[in-house]
C-alpha cells in the first residue's frame, strides 16, 4: 500500500488530526517482508556492539577515563537514535502501517532529534578532548577532572533538552493546512512543520535549532582539527605525529559517517536536485541507522584498549579451571 492510496486530510485549515501517514521504502511496499530482516539485525548488531562498549567501558576501572566517557555517551546516543527509529520503521516492514497517531509521531520526533543532537554535541565535545589532549597535553589532566567532565554530561542533556523540548508541544498546537502525509518512515520535526499553514514561526523555530546545533557543530569540530593538525605539523618526529594522528583517527571517522550524509540530505533538499526518491531515503536512512552500526566496529578496531579489554572479557577464564584441577 503506497503513500498516495492512502486517504488524505482536507487541505483546508485544521487542528492537528489524530494521525500522521508515513511513507515507506519506496519499491518495497508491495512486499515489506523483503526488508525485515535486514532492518531487524541492523538494530541488532548495533545494540550488541553499543552495549559491549557500555559493558566493558563501565566495568573497567582504567577506562574511566574523559575519553572514555564521551565514548559511553556516544555509545548512550547511538543506542537512543536506533530504538528510537524502530517502532515506525518496524510497523511498516512488519505490518505495512503507515498510519501513526499524532502524539506517537510528536513523541518519536522528540526522541529522534533528542538522541541525534546529543550525537553531535558529543562528537563536538570528543574533538575538543583531543585538542586540548593533543595540544596541551602536561594541562590535560588539570582542565578535564571528573568534576568538569559531569558538567559536560549535564550540559549536553540540558541542550538537547532545551533544544527541542517545546517542538512537540508547539507543533501539536498549530493549524495545519496540507494532507497530513509525511516524507519519511519516521517523524522528523522539519517534515511536520512543512504541513503547517503559511506564516507559522514554529518553522522558523526549527531552522534555528537546526543551526545552532547541526551547523554549529561540525564547524566547532573542523576548528579543533585545524588546531590538531597546526599542532602535529610543529612535531619533530614522524613517529610522535602518527601516534597522536591515530588517537584522532576513530574519531574522525565518526565524524564523517554522522555528518556526510545529513550534508548531502540539506544540499538536495536545498537546491532540489533530481534525486530519485529511493536514492534520498536510503540516504536518510544511511544517515541515522549506519552509525549506530558502524561506530562501535570503528572504534574497537582503532582503540587498542577497548579492542583488549573485549578480547579480555570473552576469554575464558583458565586460571580458575587450573586451581580447581
């Protein structure tokens, strides 16, 4: 059953009605089982290896560390992100629903975006813990103690708080003016704020949270790699700038895989290219469901500890097999 088969909303001006249509994998809604099973063990992997990084990091004394711990953040966030995306994603490969009442639409849109800005704050924040370790390294210890990194914990949860704790509330209030039909197989604030009448500031609302922390964010952290990058040049030893270039390596690959495809999504979108539509929502689904998947192999491939520490703990333990014989 395909988007446009389903009964539209009146285009007359109207409260909120009680759902919202949500429009599936285009070419795969004539057999939505076809994309099951790829779509439930994509979520799967992604929290088995989130949740060995949240395992190990919290079990291991000499991993708390700040490094570490905006590693469990960011492991927290991409965990959030995917379970946040499956009820909607879930109904239509499983069912074919593409109905979803208003108020689970405007619940999933906050979870979405609560999640997906604690991601960028947290890579923001994992780029500027590499500067300063990386260009002050004898102050590092000083300026993140545990006290500073608990403030930066309750400050990124106070940002996405803030940021986008009244768009559920003020989108549910607006009159809304267009078929009530959305873009995506899930609810994005930007995609219902579209439906509202003309002249509605709530759109204007989301272009500035959409700025001051997806737009911010990547320009903050391209800032802190140009410092690293002054700073590896002024080493002596090319040994000495490998090691430090390999500490940012992980990072910088997470950067791209969360940033890349939202920027190619804001530059269709913008300039309104021909895209195909199977091609742009294979594009929004890349960018919110392949870094959840992907961040956790890049970072126990390029972090020796993490990758020791999970070797360690799937080990069996011989030691007390040898005392018992």
């Amino acid at each position: 059953m395909s988007a446009l088969s389903i009964q539209e909303v009146p285009n007359n001006s109207t409260a909120m009605a009680p759902t919202f249509l949500l429009v599936g994998m285009p070419g795969l809604t004539t057999a939505p089982s076809w994309w099951t099973a790829p779509l439930i063990a994509v979520y799967l992997l992604s929290a088995l290896g989130n949740g060995a990084i949240l395992y190990i990091i919290a079990l291991e004394p000499t991993l708390h560390r700040p490094m570490y711990f905006f590693l469990f953040l960011l492991s927290v966030s991409d965990v959030g992100l995917a379970t946040s995306l499956m009820p909607t994603l879930l109904g239509l490969a499983l069912a074919d629903a593409h109905a979803v009442p208003a108020s689970a639409c405007l619940l999933q849109m906050f979870f979405v975006h609560f999640f997906s800005v604690m991601e960028s704050s947290v890579l923001l924040t994992m780029a500027i813990d590499r500067a300063l370790a990386i260009c002050h390294p004898l102050r590092y210890p000083a300026l993140l103690t545990r006290g500073v990194i608990s403030k930066i914990g309750l400050a990124i949860a106070l940002r996405c708080l803030s940021l986008h704790l009244p768009l559920p509330f003020l989108l549910a209030n607006m009159p809304y003016c267009h078929p009530q039909v959305l873009t995506h197989s899930y609810c994005l604030h930007p995609d219902v704020a579209r439906l509202a009448c003309p002249g509605s500031w709530c759109s204007i609302y989301s272009l500035c949270v959409v700025l001051s922390a997806m737009g911010l964010d990547p320009l903050l952290i391209f800032v802190s790699y140009g410092l690293i990058v002054r700073i590896l040049q002024g080493m002596g030893s090319s040994e000495d700038r490998w090691k430090a270039g390999q500490t940012c390596a992980a990072h910088l690959s997470a950067v791209l895989l969360f940033y890349v495809p939202m920027i190619l999504l804001a530059l269709i979108n913008r300039l309104k290219l021909p895209i195909p539509q199977p091609s742009h929502t294979l594009l929004s689904y890349v960018h919110f469901l392949l870094p959840p998947l992907i961040n956790p192999i890049i970072y126990s491939v390029k972090m020796k500890e993490i990758r020791e520490k999970i070797l360690k703990r799937l080990q069996p333990r011989k030691v007390d097999c040898a005392q018992r014989g």
